[in-house]
C-alpha cells in the first residue's frame, strides 16, 4: 500500500459499517512499520461536509454531500494541507505487515 501511496497519493477508504468514518490513509519515509497517518474525510463540525484529495494542489479540498445540497455554506472553500491538520486524525499502526486503525479511539492530532 505504501508504494501504491508514494506513486498516487493517499489512499481512500471507505467505512463498510456505515457509521461515517472514511477517511485517507498516507505514508511517509521508507520504514513500513513506522509513519502512517489516518485522517477522516468529515469535516469537523460542519455537517455534509467532506473533503476530497486534490492530488494537483496536494491538498485536502472541501466539497458537500449530495444530501445537504443547499447547506454548502463554507464548504467548498474549504483547503486542508496535504497533513490533513484540522481534520479528524485516527491512531493508526502497523502490525505484522497488517495495518490496523482506531476509528472508535477519537481525534488524535
């Protein structure tokens, strides 16, 4: 996943359970047990809002739900860098060549 990360930027993961927590995860450095990072896409409270990856810019960029079309507000303005600093970060870890992430944990950043 790291490679595939490195060559196309984080990767999206869609939560299965249906309780709203996708999110990206991105790496950093060459050590694959170390310098994961698990951002949510839901912007913090601003319901509807989510951000996408912008590869071009390398930034976060907000954007709104189908379902609050019409609640946009400041959404679509919205810029995050390629840190995801104000979003949601999830503990995320390596172990024994599996990834695991605490989606139940809350914010971390």
């Amino acid at each position: 996943m790291a490679e595939q990360i490195a060559e196309n930027g984080p990767a999206f993961l869609s939560d299965l359970a249906g309780r709203q927590n996708d999110l990206y995860v991105f790496h950093e450095g060459g050590d694959y047990s170390e310098g994961w990072t698990a951002v949510g896409v839901f912007v913090p409270d601003m319901d509807g809002c989510v951000v996408e990856w912008d590869a071009a810019s390398q930034t976060f960029e907000g954007r709104v739900l189908k379902d609050h079309a019409g609640d946009e507000g400041d959404c679509a303005e919205l810029s995050f860098d390629s840190e995801g600093t104000g979003l949601v970060h999830f503990r995320i870890w390596s172990d024994e060549n599996r990834l695991k992430i605490d989606v139940n944990g809350g914010d971390i950043s």
